[in-house]
C-alpha cells in the first residue's frame, strides 16, 4: 500500500534522541512512510534507526542535501521535513492531508519549545508570528510538500545554511503555505546551551545578511563558529 506521506528525517550524531523521536512516529506507520537519512554521524544513529524506518538512506553532509535524497526516495505524494528533535501533535497527519486535500501545496505547523520558561513562549509566538507575516517557514516548524511543488522549485537548494528560507521563498510564488495553529514541540537544547539573547541575536544577524545577500558558506561558518 502506497503511503499518503512521507517523513523525511536528516540527522547527523543524534543518538541521544533519535530513538524517542521514532518511536513517537510508529504508531504512524504504514500511513506514514519515515525515512532517515544519515549525513555521516559518527554515533550510533543509523543502527538506532534502521529497526525503526522504512529506510535509513547514507548522505553526504549537509541538510540539505539530506532531504532532497530522502524526497528522492520516498514514495508518498506529500512529503514532510521532520527535525530529529522536533515533536509531531497528535492530529499532525489527518491536518496535512485536509489542508492539501483543500488545495494547499505546502505548509507548516506553529511551533512551541519542550521548556516551561516564560521566554520560550515569547521566542515561539515571535517565529509564529514572523512566519504567517512573511510567508516564510523554518525547518524547527515540520514543512510539509506536495511531491508535485517539491518538483517545481527543483527541491531544496543545497546550500550551507537557511535552505528552509530559500525553499520557502520558493514555494510563495506557487502560493501561499498553510500556516496550521497547531502546534509541533522542538527542543529548547540549542538556545538554553549557547545563550538565549546571544542566539536570538546570531539568528537575526545570520537571517539579515542572508537577506542582503551574504554566502550561506559563510553564514554556516559563522553559525558553526558561534555554536
């Protein structure tokens, strides 16, 4: 039976969660098709996986790449980019196969953080908010597909950094996504070890020159740098 979608998974050394994320998916499964694709860890992330996925699918580095391979391998018509440490909601499949059924080419979900503090809400109604403002999607907020718009921009460029900005650019001119309330859970992990205000202030400035023009070479560099 031909799964209505895929997950696709990129993960590099996420050993330490890999299993919890993929056990919260199987009771998806065989609607969902979950496939991971490695990008070289050097952990034991695809033995973890492979009992647990369709396919776990060996990648050269970088996200990008990563999920472009997964779309290539995956055999459901919608596609759905899922983080390693990001959380679907209950409803998450029946809600992307509405909105698609209803037209909607691609979409996302709002986001909110695994954490109890105050800030969190604030930084998670503030990436809501921009995303429904500018029509832009990030990776943290599970984007889902249709194969057919996922062909149309050619997939997601493979660039260093802010792939989930460019393919996002890229699917607007086809329409506008589907921004669904409902909420995906990721993980507060990369904000609480390298500073709150210190990564909101790194992620605006990445995002500006990206904006501008800069080489997603060197914002990953700079990124990687400051992590």
């Amino acid at each position: 039976m031909k799964p209505q979608i895929s997950i696709v998974i990129p993960v590099v050394n996420e050993a330490a969660r890999l299993a919890d994320t993929l056990q919260a998916l199987q009771s998806l499964r065989p609607r969902c098709e979950l496939l991971v694709v490695d990008g070289g860890s050097l952990d034991v992330s695809p033995l973890i996986a492979k009992p647990l996925v369709d396919q776990v699918l060996p990648s050269q580095p970088g996200r990008a790449r990563q999920m472009n391979l997964g779309a290539h391998h995956a055999q459901a018509d919608v596609l759905l980019f899922l983080h390693a440490d990001t959380r679907l909601p209950d409803q998450a499949i029946a809600l992307i196969l509405s909105a698609v059924e209803l037209g909607w080419s691609w979409g996302r979900f709002d986001v909110q953080f695994d954490s109890p503090q105050a800030i969190f809400k604030l930084i998670a109604g503030m990436m809501n908010a921009r995303s429904r403002l500018t029509g832009i999607a990030t990776g943290d907020q599970a984007i889902f597909i249709t194969r057919q718009a996922f062909q149309a921009v050619g997939g997601f460029p493979e660039i260093a950094l802010m792939e989930d900005i460019a393919i996002s650019a890229a699917l607007k001119k086809l329409g506008k996504p589907c921004c669904l309330k409902t909420k995906v859970v990721t993980a507060a992990r990369r904000w609480q070890q390298h500073g709150i205000l210190r990564t909101i202030l790194l992620m605006w400035c990445l995002r500006l020159r990206y904006f501008f023009g800069a080489n997603p070479d060197e914002l990953a560099a700079q990124y990687y740098r400051r992590r």
